[in-house]
C-alpha cells in the first residue's frame, strides 16, 4: 500500500526554502541574517531623514533611521554577552535605548546619530542587567554599579576566573580597581549569590526568617535622579563642544574618539591629504577647545 504524501511536510520545506535558513537556525541568528538587509547610512541620507523626523514628526524617517542602526546595537550588546543573560533580550533592550535616542536627536548639531545614541543604548542594556542580575539590587549607588560592570572583566583580565578568591587576589583586583578591598569583596559576594526568599526560615531552632535580618533601607532615589541629569547635562556638553569644532576637526574627533572602530592617523592623513603629524595636531587642538566648553559648563573629564 503506498504511502500518501505529507503535504505539510512539503509546505514546511517550501517555506524554509525561501526562508534559505537551515531549521535548526537560533532566533539570535535570524535576526541577525534580518537586519543585515538594511543599508549602512551616508551622513547625508542620515541628516535627511533626522530633519524630516524631526520637522515633520515623519515616521518611515524614524524607522529608517533606527534599522539602519541595529547592527550597531548588536555589537555593543556582544561587550555584555558574558552576564549569563538571553543575548536577544539585552539586543531588544538596546533597541529600546536606540528608539529613544532617535527620538531626542537634534541633526543640526552637527554629529552623527550613533555618537549620541551610543549612551541611551548602554544605559538601556546595563539598567536590564542590573534588574534581572538579582531580586536583590547589586547596586545602589553609581559607584557601585560601574564596580559591578568593571569587577568581571578585570578579573578575567588578571586570570582569576570565578572561584574563590584569596585576600591577595582582592588586593589586586582593589588596586586594579582603585577601590578598597572591602568594596571588592562585598561586590564579589553579591555578584556570586544567588538569590532566596526573604519568607524562607532561617535553619535551627528559630521561626525567624531573612526578612527578620533585612535592614529597612529605602532605594535612594536621589542618586537615581542625579545620574539621569547628569547624563543629560554631559550630553549636552558633548553637542556643543562638537558644534564649536571646524568641519575637519569634528570628521577627527567623531573618528578617532567618538567611535568603536577609531581611523588611523595615517587614514586620516590620507583622506586630507596631510601628514600624520599634522592630524595629531589637528586633534590636540580639537580636544582643547572641547575641554574649554565642557569646563566653562562644568562638566569635569570624570563625568
């Protein structure tokens, strides 16, 4: 007796056929192969689209503008691929971040969308890992939360993986750090903790639980408030630092500072036709006049 066809066995093949993606193909990579299809923008088209968005509230505009940059989201979501979290989560939180900038960007100031978006990607990302690291926040304070984004990557810069640690390898990390050996091993134990139930009771002869131990410490919401004014206020700084900037002093900043894949002195030279020299120069005398603005807004190098 012959078997009758499974037609949809067929229609499955047809559709990964022209989906030209093999079935066992990750969500990660298929996104992946789906905004590879969107064109990188020229300064020009970006500009274009960034005044009508922002003139004509044109929409296509914004969202021609957010595609074009989501490769760029997925690189800086790579940098935190090792918090033990689902890569396309933090990469949907960096879009998140990415929109948002689109939103705020002000074309006339002279510099390209992913110089600015590049913070509100970050804050995005960092502000999910932060939410979902723990039930418990790591950290409370802004120096705290740089210590817990620093503290993994210095040690598996220095070799200590994520074992225990001696009171040597504290010392190291502390003036690796800068910070004191308590802040490190307080950070190192919140890091490596897993998180329990405050109902839970405490083991022995006691009807105490944790929350009876948990000290009545509110989250402080000045801190919170101030870290976003501050970015606000450093953004700000940066717009009008690079406003002040010549046409070719502004190409080397935003190319050699203000970017992930920084050009060479000598690519530079190229493309100007002047000496390697003459581009350091250029950039020294760049960096001075934005330092100049910054500070006459008081905005510090640390900020």
């Amino acid at each position: 007796m012959s078997k009758k066809p499974d037609k949809n066995k067929k229609t499955k093949e047809k559709k990964r056929e022209g989906n030209l993606l093999p079935a066992h193909t990750t969500s990660l990579q298929r996104y992946m192969t789906e905004i590879s299809n969107y064109p990188v923008l020229s300064r020009e088209e970006e500009y274009e689209l960034a005044m009508k968005y922002k003139k004509d509230g044109d929409l296509d505009a914004a969202r021609k503008l957010v595609s074009s940059n989501l490769k760029f989201v997925v690189k800086v979501a790579n940098e935190y691929k090792n918090y033990g979290l689902n890569t396309m989560d933090i990469i949907q939180e960096g879009n998140i971040g990415l929109m948002h900038a689109v939103k705020g960007f002000d074309p006339e100031k002279g510099y390209r969308i992913i110089s600015y978006a590049v913070w509100w990607i970050r804050a995005y990302i960092q502000n999910y890992i932060i939410k979902s690291w723990s039930l418990v926040k790591v950290g409370t304070t802004q120096a705290q939360r740089k210590l817990f984004y620093k503290l993994r990557s210095t040690k598996n810069q220095l070799e200590l993986g994520d074992g225990n640690l001696s009171s040597e390898d504290y010392k190291e990390l502390a003036d690796k750090l800068n910070v004191s050996n308590e802040a490190v091993i307080e950070m190192d134990k919140r890091m490596g903790g897993k998180d329990f139930s405050l109902d839970a009771e405490i083991k022995g002869d006691t009807d105490l639980s944790h929350m009876d131990f948990l000290a009545d410490d509110d989250v402080n919401q000045e801190d919170l408030i101030t870290k976003v004014e501050e970015d606000k206020r450093v953004k700000s700084g940066m717009g009008a630092a690079l406003k002040v900037l010549k046409d070719r002093e502004r190409f080397i900043i935003e190319n050699r500072i203000l970017t992930d894949k920084p050009l060479t002195l000598e690519e530079l030279g190229e493309k100007y036709n002047i000496s390697r020299e003459r581009v350091r120069q250029i950039e020294t005398a760049a960096l001075k006049k934005m330092k100049t603005v910054l500070k006459e807004k008081g905005i510090s190098k640390n900020s």
